[in-house]
C-alpha cells in the first residue's frame, strides 16, 4: 500500500482518471441530476438531486459555450462526467465530448461514472467508445447482489473498466463480495470514497445510526476503517485500488482547479496566491464623486499605475502593492482604499477584505 503526495492511499496502479483528478486537471462534467435509483447515502445535494440539470465544474450550463469556457479557463486534460447517471443522457455527454475534443489542443482523458442498470446497455456504451471515453467506474447497486452485467459487457467491449464504491460501515462483506464479482468479470481496478455526510442525505444515515467523525465537516465516522479494510482486499485480489478520502475534493482537486484557473483569468492587476485567491487593490471614490472623475485624480497622483475601471461595481482596480504605497496619498484626497481576494471561480466570490 502505497501513499500519494495528497494523502490517499493506493495498491497497484493509481488509475489515470484519480491522477489527473487530483491535480485538478479534470473538467467535472455533471451531466444530470436524474437516475433510476435512490441510494440512501448519495451525496448530491438538493439544488442537483433528481434535476435534470447541467454543470461544468461549478458553473452552471446553459449550452455548449458554457461547458468549453470553463474547460479552456482550467486548461482542462480531461473530463469526468458524472452525475446522477450520465447514462441517461448520453445523447448530451456525447454531444459535449466531441465540442471538446475539437477546441481542447490535447488529447483528453475521459471516464465516467455509471450505474449498473438495464439501461447500461450495448448501444449506449457502443456510443461512449466511438466518442472517445477510456475508463468507465461502475457503481453496483450495495443493497441487493448485483450481478454487474453492464461491467461484464463494458469489459468485453475494450473499455478500462472497474468499481467505484462508497466506504459504508456495516457493508464491508456485501461490498467485498461485489469486488470479487467484479474482478473476476475483467474489472482492473476500484475505486473506494470515504462516505460524506450532507444536508440531502443527513437524515438517512442518521436513521441508520451512522455519525460524523469528530473534527471533520462531512466524513462518516467508520468510514475510512472501513476503507482501509476493503482496500486491504483488493491488494489480495490482484487489482489495483484507490481509497480517496472526504478530504481529497477540497485539499486537492478543487484546490488544484482553482490555481489552474486562477492563472488563466487573473487580470493584470491581479495577483495569483496559494490559497489560491486573486488578490488586488481597491480604490473607491470619495462620497459625491463620479468614476471617471475619480479616474482623473488617481491618474494625476500616479500617472503610470495601471488601473483597471470596475464599471459594475463602481470602483477602480490596481496592484495591490503598488496601491499600498500610495495609499497616504490617495487618502489624502479622500479615497476609501482596501485590498480583498476573491475565489478564482466563474462567480469571483469575495473571501478576504483588508481596509487600508
């Protein structure tokens, strides 16, 4: 058992699709909100959860160009379509992998994640292998035996296939008795997720007594023990296993995204930091005066500063360094300065305010 550089845990092969993920080199596809089942430990929350709705990362889709800004914005090297059941809408996820695939420079890597439903079926999947998609990550139904048959055909068709599963204390046999269907039906590796607590799905755990592990925000407590165990028996299988705790999305993958992106749309009075956040100077105008007034009197105090006119949020924008070295002067002349860091997301939420 090996550990990787953000403290997952692997056997064997790490698969190409966790790799890439967790250096945030993946456009998160979300397909749709819509599937056929309803498993009491899924996570989605209630904005996505039985909604036939579209993301691309956290931005939400309302065509094409929105799902190809966001994978340029990231540099994207990859796509992971997820859901719900992206399945269901294959028509839309092959639709998407072909736009990307004409405006992206490099070759992409694409898995998806998929239900073991009859839907699952020969023409679907022959419509995902024609588009391109190199790894498919089954979840099997835990509560009943599942007998994986849309695996079995994934597997005979040529697609890297294998087993995504929740860590859920108390299923540590069924979950292991799917694992060696799944290995003996051509399955190379699996996929083992640290369960997570969220408002959808709270009260069914809760029900079930399961609780939140002390000092954590959403990980299940018995979960990574349980991981650990079903890790433990894939090494025995032969295959190769990732277990990938609740804190991998924040840590690494959404963290990793952000800087990627964070470079791609940082203005040039912006500067890029490790958190990452886009931190920048601001100078508001004093009481009663317009913008384009303000403009003039900054340019007649520093003439060469680059400024840039926040026209929608009726402020001027700089350098936070070069504004902190004016800042006496510009006080002087009764401008409300500060410095604030915003997320490097398609909504530019702001995290950080400092008043100079």
């Amino acid at each position: 058992m090996k550990t990787t550089k953000y403290l997952s845990y692997v056997v064997g092969e790490l698969p190409e699709g966790c790799r890439l993920c967790m250096k945030g080199m993946k456009l998160v596809y979300f397909a749709t909100g819509l599937c056929g089942r309803s498993c009491f430990y899924c996570p989605l929350s209630k904005e996505r959860k039985g909604k036939d709705v579209v993301y691309a990362d956290e931005v939400p889709v309302k065509d094409l160009e929105d799902v190809l800004a966001e994978a340029k914005a990231i540099d994207a090297r990859g796509v992971g379509v997820t859901g719900g059941d992206p399945m269901l809408r294959v028509g839309r996820v092959v639709e998407v992998l072909k736009a990307l695939r004409e405006v992206l420079p490099r070759k992409l890597h694409v898995h998806l994640y998929a239900t073991t439903q009859p839907h699952v079926n020969e023409p679907s999947l022959g419509k995902l292998l024609d588009a391109g998609v190199d790894e498919l990550r089954f979840h099997p139904n835990l509560e009943v035996v599942d007998e994986l048959l849309p695996l079995k055909l994934a597997v005979d068709m040529g697609f890297e296939a294998g087993l995504e599963v929740p860590a859920i204390p108390g299923f540590e046999d069924k979950i292991c008795k799917t694992i060696e269907r799944a290995e003996k039906l051509g399955a190379s590796f699996v996929v083992i997720n640290e369960l997570e607590m969220t408002e959808s799905n709270a009260l069914a755990l809760q029900i079930r007594g399961f609780k939140l592990k002390a000092g954590t925000v959403s990980a299940v407590q018995g979960s990574w023990e349980t991981a650990m165990t079903l890790l433990r028996f894939v090494e025995e299988l032969g295959l190769s296993g990732h277990f990938c705790p609740a804190y991998i999305k924040d840590s690494a993958q959404f963290r990793n995204r952000l800087r990627r992106k964070a470079r791609s749309i940082a203005m040039p009075h912006e500067v890029v930091t490790r958190d990452p956040l886009l931190v920048k100077g601001i100078i508001e105008p004093p009481q009663g005066s317009s913008l384009e007034e303000a403009l003039r009197r900054v340019k007649s105090i520093a003439p060469e500063l680059y400024i840039y006119v926040n026209t929608s949020k009726n402020r001027l924008e700089c350098n936070y360094k070069e504004l902190k070295k004016l800042s006496e002067k510009l006080k002087g002349a009764g401008f409300r300065l500060s410095i604030v860091g915003e997320l490097p997301t398609s909504f530019r939420e702001q995290v950080m305010l400092k008043p100079l």
